[in-house]
C-alpha cells in the first residue's frame, strides 16, 4: 500500500513538472510559425491583352524568278554561267546554233541582191522610155519583199544569242552545253527582285493575316530575324495561302531553303507576369500563391515565353484574381 502510493505522488509530481515546459514549448512553436510569414513584392493576376501568334510554314525566295527561254531550235553550243553565278540584265549568257538558220539566211540575201539589181535594170529601161510605170512598180514591191525577208531571217538567226532577262542570282542551269533545245525551252532560271520569305498558311488564317502583320522566322540571317507581310496572295493552292514577308538582313545564299516561322494572328487575353515571380525546380516551374489566411503554399504551373522581355505567360495552374509573392529583395 505505501510502495503505491509513492507511485501515484512520483507521477502528480512529474506531470506538474512538465506544465512549464509545454508552456515553453508553446511559445517557440509560435514564434517558429510568425518567422515563416511570407514576404516580398506582391502580384494579383489580371487577364490582358497579348500578340496571338501562329506556326507556319516558310521559306527564304525571291518576289519572282525569271527564266532564261530557248527562242530557236538547235544545238546549245555553249553556256558561260553555273548555278549560284551573278548575272545583270542583258547578259550573254549562253549560244544557240540552228544549221539550217544560216543557209536561210543566205538564200534571202541572194534574193535580195537578185531583186535589187532587176530593180536597176527595169528602172533604167523605165527612164528610157521601154517599160511603164506598172512595171517599174512591180519591180520595186519585189525588191522591199526581198529586203523585209532578209532582214526577217537575219533576226531569226541572231536569236540563238542567249540573254538574261533580269538581273539576279542563276539558280538553275540544267541544260548542258552541246544540248538540243526547242523555242520556249528552259535554259536557266535566275532570281528577280528583292529577297523575301514567303509563307505559306492554312486557308483558315487567310482572314486573320493582312500586309502589316508581324512575323518572326529562325535561321533566316545571323539569328532570329522580324519582319512584316507586305503582300498576301488571293487565290488558295491545295488549302495553303501564300504571302510575302519583308525581313531585313536575310542571308540570300540558298533561295529555298526552308525555315520556321510565326505570324501574327490578333490579340487575345493572357496571364502575363514578371518571370521573376516563377522559379523553377527540377524542370517544373512554380510560383508561390498567397492565401486568405496569410500563408504561403508553392504551386506548379505551365508557362509559355512570349514576345515581351522580361515577362512569361501562366498556362495553368492559377488563374485571375490570385496573388503571387515574388522573391524578398
């Protein structure tokens, strides 16, 4: 009975110790939980107006490209440019050489000399008094005949020069020298005009893109390039609209190359904030949201980059009216 009770005095003693020391505990879990406050610059989230951009299809070409055309038939005997050449205007580039071109040509001039001199001949004997003027007549309708012949096929004979039509870069030059060609034939094609990048867009977009839309290619120069569309083609080829952009410091090496591009499509309403206020762990990016009740809770969220420096788009994961805490300066 007395070994009892000592127990029972040992335990009231104990628990009569410990109120103290909860009650110190108490206050450090407090204080522990006021310096988990959070702090630093706050944002509520509003919807606002941003750029709404497109993917399309593109490629660096020209406004338009100029065929080099066989005018006569024969032998290509010769053809002075490759492709990636320079050329101006009215350039020589190449000979086309038709064997019977020349004989032609020699038969007329023959026919020609022969009417001249019977023109001589009937007007001498026509001042004389021995032929009328109806003869005289005749004679000289058949002498310009000859000459209007001569002159045709010398002309016909002289197109087998080979001429650049436009001023530009030879892009194709397929034909060999020593080929037969036909009148209308491809010889070459050289670029005209100034370079572009022309996009090639579903038919849906055609209402939504216009001349003054921005657009912004990769690859195109020495990095990213902007530029803006100056014309949109009206007519649909298998479902694509096409349209040229105006894009400053193009590299104009490879017309055709292929290369990404975004254009412009309206406006629409966004989540935009300060990348500041997003950081990222472990490849996933998080903001912190402010409660009702004064904490703090760490939230991910999906994020896009957009064309404003310094902000980022908020996909998912918050939406308007929410407050994010940004880092403590």
């Amino acid at each position: 009975m007395m070994r009892a009770k000592v127990l029972i005095l040992s335990a009231l003693s104990l628990s009569v110790l410990g109120l103290p020391l909860a009650g110190c505990g108490g206050g450090e879990d407090a204080a522990q939980q006021e310096s988990k406050a959070p702090s630093g610059p706050r944002l509520v989230l509003r919807e606002s107006d941003t750029a709404d951009w497109q993917d399309v299809s593109a490629e660096v070409a020209t406004v338009d490209q100029a065929q080099v055309l066989a005018r006569i038939p024969g032998i290509l005997t010769a053809l002075s440019v490759r492709e990636g050449d320079m050329v101006r205007k009215g350039q020589t580039i190449g000979r086309i050489i038709d064997s019977q071109l020349g004989p032609q040509a020699a038969a007329a001039k023959a026919q020609m000399v022969q009417a001249q001199s019977e023109l001589k001949r009937v007007k001498f004997l026509h001042d004389n008094g021995v032929y009328a003027d109806a003869r005289l007549e005749q004679a000289q309708a058949a002498a310009s005949a000859s000459r209007a012949q001569y002159a045709a096929a010398t002309a016909v004979a002289g197109q087998g020069a080979v001429v650049a039509p436009a001023s530009g870069r030879v892009l194709h030059a397929d034909v060999p020298a020593g080929a037969p060609v036909a009148p209308g034939m491809a010889i070459a094609v050289i670029t005209a005009g100034p370079v572009i990048v022309r996009l090639q867009m579903p038919e849906s977009l055609a209402a939504k893109v216009h001349a003054g839309s921005l657009v912004e290619a990769v690859g195109v120069g020495s990095g990213d390039a902007t530029g803006r569309v100056i014309k949109v083609y009206p007519s649909v080829t298998a479902g694509q609209v096409a349209a040229d952009v105006q894009m400053p410091g193009i590299d104009n090496t490879l017309i055709g190359r292929r290369v990404a591009a975004r254009v412009e499509t309206g406006s629409r309403k966004a989540l935009l904030v300060p990348s500041g206020y997003v950081t990222r762990r472990y490849g996933i990016d998080y903001v912190t949201l402010a409660g009702k009740d004064g904490t703090a809770t760490q939230v991910p969220v999906q994020t896009a980059p957009i064309a404003e420096a310094g902000k980022v788009e908020i996909l998912s994961g918050v939406s308007a009216g929410d407050t994010l805490i940004g880092a403590a300066q």
